[in-house]
C-alpha cells in the first residue's frame, strides 16, 4: 500500500496502484518496461499489474464469456460509459454501440481499451450483424410487452441490448428483440439509471452461465 499523496496543506488523496517494480525486474514479454520502472496506477486486477494493455488484451481473449452487449446512442449519452465498465468486468465477448460512432467514454474509465467494441451505424445494420453470427437479442427494458427478468433463464451465448437513459430503447430497437425484460421496482421511479440496469442484467446472466 503506497503512502498518500499530498495536494495541499492538510489535503491528501489515496495513491492507486503500485510503485516502480525493485529490481530485479520480472521477465516476460507481458511487461512494459515503462510501467515496471515509474509503477502501475491503473484499476486493474493484481494478476495484471505491470502488464502492457496488448498483453492484457491477449489474455482477455483467451477467456471471453459469449455474452454481448449492445448500447443504442443517440444522444451521447453519458451512461454508455458506465455500461461498458461492467462489461469489462464480465469479460464479454464484444460492447456494441448502435448509432453515433463517438460515445461518451468518461464513465469508462480506459476500460473500453480491454474490449471488443463494435459499431453499428443503424439498429438494422446491428440487427443483421446478429443474424448472421445467430446470436439471440435481448432487450432490457421496462416497455409494455417486456416480460420479468427475475426467474428468466437467458441464453449463454446472446446481446443484451440496452436503450438510451430516460428515452429508453427505441422503437426500431424494440422491434427486433423477440424478448424484452424488465428489472422489477419496488419505489416511486418509473424507471432506473441504464447503468445500473445494464450491472444488474449482466450479474443476472453471470448467476445462471459463470462458475461462483
């Protein structure tokens, strides 16, 4: 544990990560070089401390789950960001972002450098891409048709697919799931943050496919 930092007179911040590696220094390709000697402040898991991001990557890839996630964005909205932070930490197999090529990646916290991201220009050109690879989608939201996600057994391999915050899925995005779920609420909200949807529908798929 690194000592904390000091800001100013009386004000301090908790150092993340690790310092500079002592000598001498681990070998493998895995390591940068430059990590090794200034110290890893990244959010990642100790296994991968001091590891390059391709290396990361390559790791990742050996043990992708074959679960998607797709975001529609049309409003740049700011909780895609969050969305594909929790992807990450399922170690899906790709986060699809549907509409606007550039998203908001401050939620993301870097982690979109460890996964698959694939774009989409229309909800029909996601939808074919789905076809031809036959993964089911599955919408999350709370519309009219949508169905209990609680007790539902969701398919290993699928995309769940999440709309925009407040406006929700949109209509073409409906249209082709044969499926919507919805999170069961017990408050005054209509509805809950997208983000902490996408968390709870992924941890729900994770319960019924990842070993505990």
């Amino acid at each position: 544990m690194l000592p904390p930092a000091t800001i100013g007179p009386g004000e301090f911040f908790p150092v993340v990560g690790v310092g500079p590696h002592p000598q001498p220094w681990p070998q493998g390709e895995q390591y940068d070089p430059e990590l090794l000697e200034l110290g890893d402040r990244r959010n990642v898991l100790d296994k991968y401390r001091y590891w390059s991001v391709a290396a990361i990557v390559s790791d990742l890839n050996t043990k992708r789950h074959k679960l998607h996630i797709a975001i529609e964005n049309w409003q740049h909205d700011l909780n895609i960001g969050s969305i594909v932070r929790t992807a990450n930490a399922f170690n899906v197999s790709a986060v699809h972002i549907i509409g606007k090529r550039d998203w908001n990646k401050r939620g993301a916290m870097v982690t979109d450098r460890y996964l698959s991201v694939i774009h989409h220009p229309t909800v029909a050109d996601f939808a074919l891409w789905a076809k031809e690879n036959k993964i089911p989608i599955i919408g999350i939201d709370n519309v009219p048709s949508s169905q209990q996600l609680e007790g539902a057994q969701l398919p290993e391999q699928c995309v769940l697919l999440f709309g925009q915050e407040g406006a929700g899925m949109s209509d073409e995005g409906i249209e082709i799931c044969p499926v919507i779920y919805a999170i069961n609420q017990y408050g005054s909200t209509r509805s809950m943050n997208a983000s902490a949807a996408g968390a709870i529908a992924m941890y729900h798929w994770a319960l019924q496919h990842l070993p505990r």
